[in-house]
C-alpha cells in the first residue's frame, strides 16, 4: 500500500467531492495542502488578500455552485475568517474551513509557538455549525468525511477543520473512499401533511411564508401558487417562486399594503424561514392565525413567532406532498385582485422613495441577464431597490449578508463569478463597505472574472446618517469618510470604469459594462445624482 502525506489525501479527497476551487491565503501552517493542491492542478486555488474574503468567497460558491472550500492560517488567519463564518452559519451555507495549528505536541502549551492563538477550536466552534480536530494523520480523511457530511446535512452550515502542520505533512497509507451523503431527513407523517392540505382547502385567503429552508422547494412552491395560495418571500428564498408569477408577494413583507392582506388572511404557513428582525419589525408585525410552521430544525419550532402547529420536516418534501395534495384548489379572483394591488401599492411606494435611482434598479434588470448573478452588500441601495425593486426570477440570484455586516459583497462576487463563469456577475457595494476588503479587487482582476462592480459612492455611511438622523435628533458622527478617487482605483487595479453622474445615464452604461467581458467597475456619483431615502429596517423600537 503506498504512503501519500496527509495534504495529499486530502486534496485527492476534495476531488473526490469535485470541489472545483478553493479560497485561501497560504501561510507556513497549511502549505502542505496548499502544495498538493498546487502540484495535483486539479482544483482552481484563488488566493484571496485576506482570510475573511476567502470564507465569503466559499460562501457564495457554495450557494451558486456547489461545495465552497478555504483554506486558511493558524491563530490570526482563523481569526480573520470568523466574520465570514458567521455569515455562513446564518444564511445556513454548507462550506468547509480547512485551517491550520501548531505542532501537535505544542498544542494548548502557550509555547510560543508560530502563529499560536489560545484557544482556536473554541472560537471556530463558536462560530461554525461545528469544528473537528485532527489529532493523529489516520484521522484527517476520516474527519474530512464527517465535516462536508455536518456541512451538508440539513440545516446546513459552515465546518471547520484545524490540522496540526506536523500531521498535515505527515505520511499516511492511501486508501481510496467514497465521498460521504449527508443524512437524510426523517419525513413528516403522511396524517401530518393531510392535516394541514385540509386547513388549505377551507381557508378562504391563505398565506406562505418561504425563507432559505425552500431555496430547492420551486417547483412545490409554484404548484402551491398555482392552485391559489399567494407568496411573501423573505430577501434570502426571493425567486423561489419567480417575482412575475401573479400570486408572488415578492419581499414585500414590510410594505403597509402587504401587511394589510396579512390583516385578512386565515391561514399562514411558515417555511424553512427565521422569520428574521428585519422582515418582521423586530417580530412585531401581527401574522395570520392560525401559523403553521415547517422547518427542518426541531429547536426553530415557535423560535420567534408561537406556531399553532409545527411539522419538522424538510420544507421541499413537505411543500412537494402539500401541492400534491391540492391540485383540485380554485383559485379565488377576488383575493388574486388584492394581491396584485398589494403589490402594485408596494412598488410604487418603493419606486417614489428611491426616486432617481428605481432607474438604476431597471437598468440592471435590462442589462443583466435572467440567470445573471447580482450580489449586493449592505448598502442604502442594497436594502431599499436592490433588494425589494429588482425583480428577480430565480432562487439564488439575489446574494446577501444574511447577519447584515458591511463589506462581503465584493467577495460574495468573486465566489459567484469564479463558481459560475458562464453566468455575468453585478455585484452592488457601498464606498464604506468596499473598505473593509479593497484588497479584494486584486483578486478581481487576478482571476479575469466576468463582473461589474457597481460602487455607490456618497462618502460615507448612508444607512448610518438615515438612521442617526431618525433617531438621534438628526445629530451625525462618524460617517464623513475620506474615499478614494475610484476611478483612479479602477486604474491602479486595472479595470474597465465608468462613473455616472445622472439617473438618465444609468441604462447607457449598465448596457456597456454589462457587455463588456471582464473585470468592470462602475461608480455612482450620489450626491450628483440625487438623494436616496432610507432610515434602516423598520423596526418596533432602536433599543
Ligand atoms: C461589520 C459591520 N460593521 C458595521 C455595520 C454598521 N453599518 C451598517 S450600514 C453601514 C454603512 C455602510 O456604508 P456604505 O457601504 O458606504 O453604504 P451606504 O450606507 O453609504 O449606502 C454601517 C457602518 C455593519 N452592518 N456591519
Ligand atoms: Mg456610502
């Protein structure tokens, strides 16, 4: 039997798993992976210009491709990537962290060893769904096996794994093994289902709810549409149901118009959604009774909203058998005619409170295609059109931080372009947000991606000034920044720029960057185009 070393075995095991890129920052703790990597030529390395970056790259591989993996440093590397964990864990993002740890026979010394860090499993298990060890060379495969099957299995979420440098170099016997399917769910009983598909069939003007539990559950949520049930999305399950199908609410959950259908609602069903703060006014908007909830979590069950009656299950097989079950539903005209004025009333609503910039919104509708990718950060544009205006057709189309942190758009971007090379790439930042990753943009061009990078540019921290001004008597600190001259970025970097100056330009040059093949990057002068309107989430209270 031949002896491989053990960096070896494990990229010979991400390919087993046809991992096809992995997002790192090499360093002396993980370059025996890295140089299997490297040397095998197999699985495309991107180096990020930072650890953080690296993980939300995986991130948004994962939820346009498949399996995200990065790679990073002991200690301060880890470190840097625990942002990004978060995020993943929150949007329930199945990705794998491989990083590294001191020698083993250093390990929890305080030996001063390189790259040291106290406690590191500690804080990776504290923001993962889970963090494994490897404690001897025969382990590491074995335990691969087990993260990306924790990481797969319903609720998904992040893994890490720390791998002692000696016993990443160290030899092991090669014995070839299958790639390992994440546990299947047990189903919800046959009565079960039949007991809520007749709730259905008497209510008269019944609701669902979907959220990230139904990003596979389109073809049972469009069935559900179909025979009458009208759907509210939450920003992350927007396209699950497309945005022109006539009974989709879209994310118009905080709109008054919305939340008045709610008032006359007799039936909501809650799917594999958290039914989070911000779509919800901090949990005090009054949803239909009864609620029933689904969701593959049994600890979700009444998390933030009491359900009259939870199903644990998972939301594409218990919505699948439901539609099932309701072919014969007539679809009621009336109610049809609320909803299309209910949505109608919100779009206009949104539309007045953008003002020049619902021109940008279509522009990227026009330019970018239905299966084009558009990612945005957490930016005044981002929370207001480019998350509730544009429409959007099909699940995973409209990228976000989930937890709400500014500054992973850009790489959210990267992983999408590199994850889908076929498929153009928009991605939406803030001026303040790109700061916290601006090295990323290297990283952009380094790997040719095919993405336009919409920059809007009001020097500063526009969700911050809308909301000091509502709730702090209008008094504004800290969110005058110095930024830089982006054209002149665009530059130094080597990128294709614009910049735009008036909502009348907007189609003109979406069109072209949009068309042109390669990195671009297009800045929108605010202040010269116009006032955009946004106080933060609606929310019950600040604090
Ligand atoms: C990691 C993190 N730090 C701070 C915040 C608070 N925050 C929310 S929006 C925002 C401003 C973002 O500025 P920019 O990217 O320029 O977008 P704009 O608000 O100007 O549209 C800040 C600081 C946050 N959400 N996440
Ligand atoms: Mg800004």
């Amino acid at each position: 039997m031949s002896t491989i070393t053990v960096g070896e075995a494990i990229a010979r095991t991400l390919e087993a798993y046809e991992v096809s890129a992995v997002y790192g920052v090499i360093s002396i703790h993980n370059l025996p992976v890295a140089d299997a990597i490297g040397r095998r030529d197999k699985i495309r390395f991107v180096p990020a210009r930072g650890e953080a970056g690296s993980v939300t790259m995986a991130d948004a591989h994962t939820r346009v491709g498949s399996l995200g993996v990065a790679l990073t440093s002991t200690g301060a590397g880890a470190g840097n990537a625990i942002g990004a964990l978060l995020e993943a864990l929150n949007a329930g993002t199945p990705l794998l962290h491989i990083t590294g740890q001191v020698e083993k026979d250093y390990l929890d010394r305080d030996a001063g060893f390189i790259h040291e860090t106290k406690d590191q499993l500690t804080f990776l298990k504290a923001s993962s769904k889970a963090a494994y060890r490897v404690c001897t060379p025969e382990q590491a495969v074995p335990l691969l096996h087990r993260a990306i099957r924790e990481a797969m299995t319903l609720p998904r979420g992040p893994v890490s794994i720390e791998i002692p440098i000696d016993i990443q170099a160290a030899q092991v016997e090669w014995v070839e093994t299958a790639p390992v399917a994440p546990a299947i769910p047990a189903p919800v009983s046959d009565d079960a289902i039949d007991a809520l598909a007749e709730r259905l069939a008497t209510a008269k003007r019944p609701l669902l709810w979907i959220g990230g539990g139904t990003l596979e559950a389109g073809d049972a949520v469009r069935r559900l549409a179909d025979a009458g049930i009208p759907v509210v999305s939450s920003t992350h399950a927007r396209g699950v149901l497309p945005d022109s199908h006539p009974r989709s609410l879209r994310a118009f959950h905080n709109a008054d118009s919305v939340e008045a259908l709610f008032a006359e609602s007799d039936l909501m069903i809650v799917a594999g959604s958290r039914l989070r703060s911000n779509e919800t006014k901090t949990y005090s908007v009054e949803l239909p009774r009864p609620l029933v909830q689904i969701d593959i979590d049994p600890a979700a069950a009444h998390r933030n909203y009491r359900a009259d009656d939870f199903l644990c299950g998972d939301c594409t097989d218990v919505l699948g058998r439901l539609a099932d079950r309701l072919t014969g539903r007539t679809p009621d005209a009336a109610y049809d005619a609320a909803v299309a004025e209910a949505v109608s009333q919100a779009e206009q609503a949104l539309r007045t409170q953008v003002g020049e910039y619902a021109k940008l919104s279509d522009a990227v509708r026009a330019a970018l295609p239905e299966d084009g990718i558009f990612v945005r950060d957490i930016t005044v544009s981002g929370s207001t059109w480019g998350s509730r205006l544009l429409p959007i057709q099909r699940p995973l189309t409209n990228i976000h931080s989930l937890a709400g942190a500014i500054g992973l758009g850009l790489a959210h971007g990267i992983g999408c372009a590199v994850a889908q090379p076929k498929r153009k790439v928009v991605t939406l930042v803030g001026d303040g947000g790109l700061a916290l990753g601006v090295g990323e943009l290297a990283t952009m061009v380094q790997e040719n991606l095919d993405m336009v990078l919409i920059v809007m540019n009001d020097g500063g921290y526009g969700v911050m000034r809308g909301i000091q001004e509502k709730y702090f008597e209008g008094r504004q600190y800290y969110n005058e920044l110095h930024t830089p001259d982006f054209q002149q970025l665009a530059d130094a970097m080597g990128i294709q720029r614009w910049r735009v100056r008036h909502g009348d330009d907007f189609a003109g040059v979406l069109a072209e960057a949009v068309g042109y093949h390669g990195p671009a990057l297009v800045e929108v002068d605010m202040p010269s185009v116009g006032e955009l309107k946004f106080s933060g989430p609606p929310q019950k209270k600040l604090y």
